[in-house]
C-alpha cells in the first residue's frame, strides 16, 4: 500500500518516523514527490492542494492530520465518494484544554488590565470574580468542547454549551440549533468557539452574537478564523460590548502586519498554535485508521462531508 504525506514541511521528517514506526507495510512518499498518482491508496494530509486528491484514482482513504477538514473540503475538487477520516487524539486534546483554560483565566481574573498596568509602571489594585461567578459558554460540544467543558468545571467555572444535535451532560447545560443559541449566548460571560467550519457555522462571531452577550463578555476563538467577523469584533471591542478578546485563528494567517487586532490593548493573540498535531502521539489515530481500511472495519472519527466535520 502507497501513502502519500503531505503535512507542514518542518514536520515531515517526524511524521514519516512515525509511520515507518507504527505501520508495517507500507510504501511512504512524501509531497511534493508523488510519482504515480494512480500508486497512492492513502493520504494523510495538511492542507493538500487543490487538485491533488482529486487526481488520485485509487485513493481510498483520506487522513487529516488537523482535527478540523475544512482546509481539504474546501477544495471543490475534493472526491466526496472517498472516506476521510480527522483527528481525534489525546495530545490534541490536552493541548485545547491547556489553551482554554488559560484563555478563561486571561479573561475572569482581567489579565490585560494587570498587563497594561504594567506596561505604564501603574499599581491599579482590583478585585476580579472568582470562577463560580463566572459562565462560560462553548460553542461546539465535540471531542474539544467536552473536554474543556470538564476542566473548567473542575476550576469552578459554570460551564453552559451550545451544538447542532440535542446533548445531555450532568453538569453542563445545554442548548441547541439556531433556536437554542439567543438563550445560550444571554446567559454566556465568556464565549469559546470550538465549532468546526462549515456552511453554517462561518462569520458566526459576529455583530448578531456579540450584542446577544451580556455587555463587557469576553471572546476567545480557538475554532476558525473564518468564524469570527473581524471588523464586527473591532466594534463590539471598541464600543465596550466586548471587553477582551483571545484569539489563535484569523481569516488571514499568518495575520498580515497591518491588521489592527495586533496592536489592541484588550486583544491577545497566538499563531493558530492552541493545539498543535504531534506525530508521535497522533500516529496511533493514523495507524488505527490504516488498519481499518486494511481489515474493512468501520473508520472510526469519519467525517460526514455533507455537514463538513
Ligand atoms: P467535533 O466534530 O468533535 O465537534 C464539533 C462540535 O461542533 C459538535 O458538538 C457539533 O454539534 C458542533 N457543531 C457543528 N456544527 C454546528 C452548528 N451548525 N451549530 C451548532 N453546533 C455545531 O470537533 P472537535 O471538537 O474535534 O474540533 C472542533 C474544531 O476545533 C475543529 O473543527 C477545528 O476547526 C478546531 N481546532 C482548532 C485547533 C487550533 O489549534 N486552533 C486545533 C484543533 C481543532 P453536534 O455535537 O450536534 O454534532
Ligand atoms: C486542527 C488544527 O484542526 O490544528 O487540528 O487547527
């Protein structure tokens, strides 16, 4: 069996380790050498350029190295009759959860004050709410959101969530669908976005929601940048609605010199790292996977292309 790897280039080397290591059998190229494109049966990818999975006419699986597909549906060309498979794995995982729960903590105990203070040599004493005072609402309870949906419970935060299916947690209220989100985002103090992007789910973090959220709400969006209306954002900032923001994900990355989040005063930003894919630990999902294919198991973590995640 031929696969094909196409990941981030600095992280080549380790993924092509990994599969040597954890897959017996296999015959590795790795992008952009692809040879005979008719040879290659698997595709574990990063943003695959438009045309290429196309031009693969017995490929017969498809593994994103990103928990998130969009960056392969959103090449039309894309083979919907191929099975595609994301990431699910507990390095990823751990990685959201630490982003999360840093970012809530940035924003309940008003770090860019503390930060700005600083900056200017001011001693500006005041009180912060504890976490208990403090709702956090997530927007997408998948493998992500759960997961830091529980480790915010475990820091005192009351957590509420917000999906496209119904959902029942123990401790976690939950709404649901367009009908579900106004209740959902009035009662949210500071709002996660770890939705994927889909058709229904791009420039949600707009005007529409953020005058939903109770005034001075925070923003913290780990999901797309696609999500998130810059410019409405900028308002809501500057108009008081929303008193800060933590970002890792922009419609244009890297975020262009000149775009005016850098130099907010309540806006933190990290370079799409919340979670970043480690080889080492997701080869296990991709070995499992491949070994599915190979047994004509049912794939496990099998995105369903008609709602895009
Ligand atoms: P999952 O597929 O496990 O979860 C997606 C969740 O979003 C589900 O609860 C789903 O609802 C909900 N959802 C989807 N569409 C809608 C909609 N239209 N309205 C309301 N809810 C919706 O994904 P993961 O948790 O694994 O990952 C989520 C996203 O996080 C990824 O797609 C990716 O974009 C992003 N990500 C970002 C990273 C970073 O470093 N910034 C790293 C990893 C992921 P339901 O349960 O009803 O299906
Ligand atoms: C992902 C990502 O989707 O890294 O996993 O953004």
């Amino acid at each position: 069996m031929k696969v094909l790897l196409k990941t981030d280039r600095y992280l080549i080397g380790r993924w092509k380790d990994a599969v040597y290591q954890h897959v017996p059998g296999l015959e590795i190229v790795t992008f952009p050498f692809v040879g005979d494109p008719s040879d290659i049966e698997v595709v574990i990818a990063w943003e695959p350029p438009q045309g290429l999975l196309a031009s693969m006419p017995n490929l017969k699986l498809v593994i994103s190295t990103g928990a998130g597909v969009d960056h392969i549906l959103k090449d039309k060309t894309f083979p919907r009759d191929v099975p595609l498979v994301r990431m699910v794995d507990p390095g990823l995982t751990q990685g959201m959860v630490e982003y999360v729960v840093m970012a809530a903590l940035l924003c309940s105990r008003r770090m860019h004050r503390a930060f700005s203070a600083q900056a200017r040599k001011m001693w500006e004493p005041e009180t912060v709410p504890l976490a208990p005072e403090v709702t956090v609402g997530i927007m997408g309870m998948g493998v992500l959101g759960r997961a830091c949906a529980g480790a915010l419970l475990g820091m005192g935060y009351n957590v509420i969530g917000w999906s496209r299916t119904p959902k029942k947690f123990d401790e976690v209220q939950t709404f649901d669908g367009i009908e579900g989100l106004e209740k959902f985002l009035t009662r949210t103090q500071i709002l996660v976005c770890l939705l994927p992007l889909t058709a229904e789910t791009e420039g949600i973090l707009g005007r529409g929601t953020f005058n939903r959220l109770p005034p001075g709400a925070a923003v913290i969006n780990a999901g797309r940048g696609a999500h998130m209306i810059e410019a409405d954002l900028l308002r809501a900032l500057d108009m008081g609605k929303i008193e800060v923001a933590v970002l890792d994900v922009f419609n244009e990355e890297p975020l262009p010199v000149d775009n005016p989040l850098w130099d907010h005063p309540r806006v933190f930003i990290t370079p799409h790292t919340a979670s970043v894919t480690t080889p080492e630990s997701a080869i296990v999902s991709v070995a499992d996977a491949i070994d599915e294919l190979r047994k004509g198991l049912p794939l496990s973590n099998l995105v369903n292309v008609e709602l895009g995640y």
